[in-house]
C-alpha cells in the first residue's frame, strides 16, 4: 500500500478535487487530503510525507488525477526500485495532448528514504517536487498513470529564477 496525500488551498476548485479523489478510489493507496500552506507547496508536502503508516509515500496534486492500476503498477516495480515514476499526460482544457511525458508525476518513494529530504522541503516552495526527484532519482516507468492539469494558476509557475539556480546547486 501507499499513502498518497493531496494539498488543499484557498482556491481549490471543488469539481477538480472531487474529479481527484475519485480516481483514487479502489487503488492500494490510503488518502491524505491536506490542507497545505499557501505559497508555499514545499511546507504542505513535508507534513503531507509523513502521514500514514506504509512503506510507500507518493502524491497527487488536487487539480490533476491518476488513471487506473496505476498504484498497483507503482508497487509492483518497487519490488525492485527504490522510487519510481511514470509517465504523464497534459490536459489542456478538456483535451488531452498526444504527447506522453516523462516527468515528475506520479512518483512513489520508499518513506525510509524520503523522510530524510522532509526538512529541506519548505525551502523549495515550488520546485520540492523536483528536489525529491534529483534527490532520489526514480526509476522512469513506460507506463502513463497521470494526468497533469495545466492552467494558469499551477504553482511551478510561480517559481524565481533565484529558486531555480538554488535547486540546480544541490
């Protein structure tokens, strides 16, 4: 199993969460929904680790959903990866692109491991997510299990080029 948490904020938009949590449904994942910190994504994630009790830790973002198996996927390469990823979809809109990415969603890391890197999360607002990953380099899945919302308000869009040049100094 793995626990999964899902950040909340002031500008939530209902449907998306309730499209969100859905996808979670009957997937080998217990579901954290958390309210985070505003401003701050890196401060909601670390509190949002270190919910639950499974070996396994992973997230999704409340304005993005994952697709079928894909948990059951995750697990099964674990057996023998230290952390994984698949791959993912865009959604423009109500269209999907074609292109299949690689990327930063859906990641599952083992807890022992990302406990560690919880400290140093806040000080990455908006790009922790890429910390754990340089961090823990997971190994890329050929499998798409994540579909990423893209639309104005999406934090990584926030982010400064002083945060950018401090994350490639790690």
């Amino acid at each position: 199993m793995i626990d999964v948490h899902v950040l909340t904020y002031s500008g939530t938009r209902e449907e998306w969460l309730e499209q969100c949590l859905r996808s979670l449904e009957g997937q080998p994942c217990t579901v954290h929904v958390v309210q985070g910190v505003d401003g701050n994504v890196g401060a909601g994630r670390a509190h949002g680790y270190t919910l639950g009790q499974h070996e396994f830790v992973s997230y999704v973002d409340s304005d993005d959903y994952v697709l079928p198996g894909v948990m059951e996927t995750c697990l099964d390469w674990l057996q023998r990866h230290r952390a994984v990823v698949t791959r993912e979809q865009r959604l423009w809109g109500d269209r999907i692109a074609a292109k299949k990415e690689g990327g930063h969603h859906l990641t599952v890391y083992r807890r022992d491991l990302a406990q560690p890197l919880l400290a140093e999360l806040p000080n990455h607002p908006y790009l922790c997510d890429m910390l754990m990953i340089k961090k823990l380099i997971p190994f890329q899945l050929d499998y798409v299990g994540y579909v990423w919302r893209m639309h104005s308000a999406q934090g990584h869009r926030k982010t400064t080029e002083a945060q950018r040049t401090a994350l490639e100094q790690l």
